[in-house]
C-alpha cells in the first residue's frame, strides 16, 4: 500500500484490522475478512464481522437510543443532518477516493455519490419543519379530524455493493428527522467505506451530545446478520437494496411478522431511440448510460430500442464511441470505465454473453476481460438480438448492452415493458405525440420515465424506485419520507357530548 492510500484510510478512520459494529462503541469478534481493491488486487484493510451475541448488543442499544431520540424536535434533528452533511462536504474528495478504491467506480462518479450524500442531507433538512399532517372536516357537529406523523422506530438499511456510501445517506438522512434510527448492515464487498461513514455520524451525534447508537452498524453476512435484522420485530422497517431473489427473501422474512419494507431490486433500464429525436443526444444517453459505473447500476441501460430506419447509422456510431472508451484505473481523470467490483462479477459477465451467443444473438464487439494483473477489467459488450430475446429478460450486473430495432412506437413500448423489472426507462424523441404516450398510462410502465436523457442521473428530490420485481418500494425524495412515519388519525370532540359517526345513536 502507498503512502498516499495509506494517509486515505488514517483520516477516515480505518485501520488494518477495523471491528465491525458499533452502538456508541466498537465491537466484533466474529469472523474476519480482508477487502481487496478491484483496482489492483491490493488488500485495504480487514474488518472482523459482528456475531449473533454482537448483533443483539447493538441492536438492543439502536433500539433503546430510538425512546429518547423520538422526542426531540424534528426541527432539531435536522440539525444533526444538516451537521452531518457538512461532515460530508469537509470529507467529500477523501471519501468519494475511497468509495473509487473500495468498489470501482471513476472518482468522478465516486464524488457524484458524495454529492448525492450531501444533497439529501440538504433535502432532509428542509423536511424537517414540512413534515405535515392535514386537517379533515368532520361530520360530527364540534368535532375535528386530523392526521399527524409520528416516528416509526429503528429502520434497518441493508445496502449494496455499487452505491456503497449513497443509499445509506438516503435511507438515513430522511430516517433521521423523522425520529427513527438506523442500524446498517453494508454489502460484505463494500464493509469499509461503511465504517467510514459511521464514524463520520458518530463525530456529529456526540457532538451533539446524542446517543451515538442512533446510527449504529453491524457488518456480516447476509445470510446471517441481515437475516436478524429481516426476522426481529425491533426492526420497524427494513429498506433493502439488491438482487431480486435476495428481496423476495426479505420480503417473506419481514412481511412474516407485519414489519414495513422498502425494496429495491433488480433493473433492465431501455431507452427508445426514435427516428424524430436527436441522435447526438441518444448517443450520449445511451454510452454514459451503459458504462457509466462499468454498467453495476440498477438504473444502468441494458436494452436499446432503436428504429428501424435509424437503426445501422446509429449502431455504427456508438460501436465508434465504444472503440474509444478509456478504461484503466478509474483514479485518473481521463478513463470513463474502471472495473468491476470483482473476479466473481467478471465471470459472471463472460457467462452471459456465451449464453446470449447459444441465444441467437450476435456479438457486435467487447465482452472481453482485460489483461491486468489483480485488477477485474473488462470492455464492454454491444450485441444485437431480437425482441423476446430470453437473456434481455435478465439483468447482468455488467457493461453488456442489447441493441433492438421496432416499426412503431407502440411495438417500441410493447418491447420495452416486456421484461419482469420496472426501474428506468427514457426515450429519446421531440415529438409531442410520441413522448406524451411513452409518459401516459399507456407508455413505460417502469417507477422512472424519462424524455430525452437516458435511464441513469437520479434526482434525491424525486422519490426513487420501481414496479414489478424491481419491488415497489420509494426512497429518497417527493413524500417518500412518509414510509418511515407512522400515520395516526384523530378525532377531536369539543362538543361537550358524545356524537357517534355514521347517524348511530345509543340510547341509555
């Protein structure tokens, strides 16, 4: 490890062998595991894991911090993330290198996550003096309704591997004017820019002089640790990110014992490319789209649909951009791919695109792992297949892109809505007609529709999520807060009698 990587880690806090729970102090004994830099194959750190007698400490303290933690002003707590997200801006290019160490991803992109960070730490302030209930006339002669939002309990954010730092910030920010806390349980591929993060959120709260626990972390595996938190009714809701099969198992566990979930699933992003748009803007839609994070996005764009009468000329053009996509180290400024997050991603991707092959499609270029000693780099991939094509059915977590001409916008629609995931999707048009029916009840049937830029560039001010097996569930921003409150309504008599609804009298 060099200086420069070495000095990194010191300032954020992490060490050579790092505990990997905490509850206002460090904890972990379980099993331990190095993390290696899909840059170069260089060992980071070791983290030690927290185990089941570990797990119940941390969460039985985040749970208890939620008692006193509950009472404080919304507007006060907004404080703590407005204090939070200043942490952040001290911190964003040391953090936003070592999301690029940890995972993979372009610093560019890895200070974007950042941003990310700081601006729903931003939004969640403002939230904090607008968390509104209403008031409802009544039919009851001198009596008031009204609904008001309480805070729910402890949310158990479970995140992935490629927003690392990201969706922590998003679950977090918003979980914390509400009045609840948080206990995170990172991505085993990802656990230390996670104890980057807590620690940063452990700085502020004492600052403050607030229970440090209210953020609190327990790094393991899945199958065990994120097990405990899917299974305890201490956990009010559980926002999970990842893979499909992974949400229909949490979905089950949490939905057994009537607790909430937010999940975040798989994705299958398409952009329709009409011949009435504007080429250079669907181009640049479409590359940033596909390797944009080297294609390990859930909004990542994996299906193009292109008319036919555009279709070579456009084909053509973006095999050009491809042919000159910089890929390397993704520390330096000039590459647009780094690798991906793993040796196992890697094989991964090389399957499927033997199986798009035995498929029927045709591979137009890429697809290839990289000569490069402890690194998992790869080029992208471009094929041309037919619609219904089985493989444009499945998300490969990879930069692997199928090209689809259609006739007409509706088959174009048809084709794009065909797949099991509803995440993003876009189109690329200036006609009126063509992009208000792509926006209508009759068009994409995906959580995120976008006109004229691709499927990937969220907003936090929209609320985040999708349809189908991408899971339904809303973070981030619009009234996606409301998920982590509980509603109450209340009937309000200052009648001086007792009027019942509905007519219904009692006689005594």
């Amino acid at each position: 490890m060099n200086d420069h990587t070495a000095h990194l880690l010191e300032r954020l806090g992490i060490s050579q062998r790092n505990p990997g729970g905490f509850h206002g102090e460090w904890l972990g004994s379980g099993s331990r595991q190095q993390v290696i830099s899909p840059l170069d194959g260089e060992v980071l750190a070791a983290v030690t894991n927290v185990d089941r007698a570990e797990f119940e400490q941390v969460l039985a303290r985040c749970h208890g911090a939620f008692a006193s933690w509950k009472l404080v002003p919304a507007p006060k707590r907004g404080e703590v993330v407005k204090e939070l997200g200043d942490e952040l801006r001290r911190n964003k290019e040391a953090l936003a290198e070592l999301v690029t160490l940890e995972m993979g991803k372009t610093l560019r992109e890895g200070l974007g996550e950042v941003q990310e960070m700081i601006d729903i730490c931003d939004f969640a302030v403002g939230l904090s003096r607008q968390l509104y209930g209403r008031t409802m006339p009544s039919e009851r002669r001198m009596h008031r309704l009204q609904e008001q939002w309480q805070p729910l309990g402890v949310v158990g954010v479970i995140t992935a591997f490629n927003f690392p730092v990201a969706v922590w910030a998003w679950n977090t920010a918003i979980a914390l004017v509400c009045g609840d806390t948080v206990l995170w349980k990172p991505s085993s591929r990802t656990p230390i820019t996670a104890l980057a993060c807590t620690r940063l959120a452990e700085r502020v709260l004492r600052k403050f002089g607030y229970d440090p626990a209210i953020c609190s972390l327990t790094i393991g595996k899945g199958s065990e640790i994120g097990d405990l938190i899917n299974t305890d009714p201490r956990v009010a809701l559980v926002s999970y990110t990842g893979s499909v099969p992974g949400g229909r198992h949490v979905g089950r566990l949490v939905q057994e014992r009537f607790g909430r979930h937010i999940l975040e699933l798989g994705g299958n992003g398409a952009v329709i490319v009409s011949q009435k748009g504007d080429l250079k803007t669907a181009l640049d839609a479409v590359y940033f789209g596909a390797i944009g994070t080297s294609g390990q996005r859930c909004t990542s764009t994996r299906r193009v649909i292109i008319h036919e009468s555009i279709f070579d000329t456009f084909v053509a053009q973006l095999q050009a951009l491809y042919a000159r996509t910089p890929i390397g180290d993704p520390r330096d400024a000039a590459i647009l791919m780094g690798p991906l997050v793993d040796a196992g991603a890697v094989a991964t991707m090389l399957e499927a695109i033997e199986t798009i092959k035995a498929q029927g499609g045709r591979i137009l270029m890429g697809g290839e792992r990289l000569p490069n000693p402890g690194g998992c780099y790869v080029t992208p991939c471009l094929a041309e297949v037919a619609a219904g094509l089985p493989m444009t059915r499945e998300e490969t977590f990879a930069p692997v892109l199928y090209l689809t001409p259609y006739r007409t916008i509706e088959e174009a629609i048809a084709i794009q809505n065909d797949v099991p995931q509803g995440l993003s999707s876009a189109i690329i048009s200036d006609d009126l007609l063509e992009t208000e029916l792509f926006l209508s009840a009759a068009g994409s049937d995906c959580g995120i529709a976008n006109v004229n830029t691709g499927t990937s560039g969220a907003e936090i001010g929209g609320a985040f999520g999708g349809e189908k097996e991408t899971g339904g569930g809303r973070e981030s921003g619009s009234d996606a807060w409301k998920v982590y409150m509980r509603r109450q309504t209340s009937a309000i008599n200052f009648s001086g009698g007792v009027e019942l609804a509905q007519g219904i009298t009692l006689e005594l």
